[in-house]
C-alpha cells in the first residue's frame, strides 16, 4: 500500500464505511511497522536492543525491580535476567541491594547508561521531528487530532 496516494471510496454508503475500515487499520498497521523500523535503526546504532532501551527507560526514574523490566519489556523474568546481565556487562546498569527486602535487588542506571539513554532518545526524538517536518502544517495537526481521538476512545491500557 503506498501512503502517499489518496484513498478513494466508490460505492454504498455501507462498502465505503468498510473499506474506509479495512484501510483505516492497513494504515495504523503500516505506520506502527515503519515506525518501529526506524526506531530499531536508531538504537542500532547505539548497539541496544529494544528491550535494551526499555531497561534503561524503565530506571530512568528510579531503581527498578526486576520483575517492572520484565513487565515493561514484555518478557519473562529470565528474560529480564539476560538483558540485565548484558547492560551491566557493559557498564549501563548496576544492581543494588533491595532496602526493605534482602532477597531483592533493584536495577539502577549508571551514569554512562543514563548518557546512552538519553543520547538514544535524542535522536529518536530528532528523527520523529524530521518526519513531522516533512507533512505540512495540516497534515501535523490532522495526525495530532486522529492520533488524540484514538488514544481517548481506546482508554487507558489494561493493567
């Protein structure tokens, strides 16, 4: 499907309400896919996995247990293990004694990890200005109100 064409609906009432449907969804799927093609590219380049990053974005903040990375990351705490290993391998993150809990640890970026973090968020940040740079005024402003529309009818994610 190319985005750049304009969709056109022939027909009843009923087939354009269909098919404005169909592509309505072909489109949010299309966007969701580039623009995790290009998220990747980014951070690529920072050597950092997607599950990578949301470690790092998830202790931002504060220290994170390891089962918040897990859910955050949308993998199993094994998994969580392994990402947590790799980060620490290289510096990013270090793991701290639990204050209440002494069977717990809790995940804290280093300084070189909040660096990274914020240097990858920066030029994913960059990048999404130079798309929003290409559409014209109209276009920004159309996405803003489609994208706050969607956002309120679909309500707040499932806990």
């Amino acid at each position: 499907m190319e985005a750049n064409r304009p969709v056109q609906f022939n027909g009843s009432r009923t087939q354009r309400a269909n098919r404005l449907e169909n592509e309505s969804l072909n489109f949010l799927r299309e966007a969701y896919h580039a623009m995790r093609r290009h998220r990747l590219e980014i951070l690529r380049g920072f050597d950092l996995s997607f599950s990578e990053y949301t470690t790092l974005h998830v202790c931002t903040g504060a220290p994170a247990m390891p089962s918040e990375i897990a859910e955050a990351a949308g993998v199993t705490s094994a998994g969580a293990t392994d990402i947590i290993d790799r980060l620490e391998k290289r510096h990013l993150v270090t793991r701290l004694s639990h204050p209440r809990d002494r069977r717990a640890v809790l995940v804290a970026l280093t300084a070189s990890g909040r660096r990274l973090y914020e240097e990858a968020r920066l030029a994913q940040r960059t990048r999404f200005q130079q798309v929003r740079q290409q559409m014209t005024p109209g276009e920004r402003e159309a996405l803003m109100v489609g994208l706050t529309a969607l956002v309120r009818c679909l309500g707040p994610a499932p806990s």
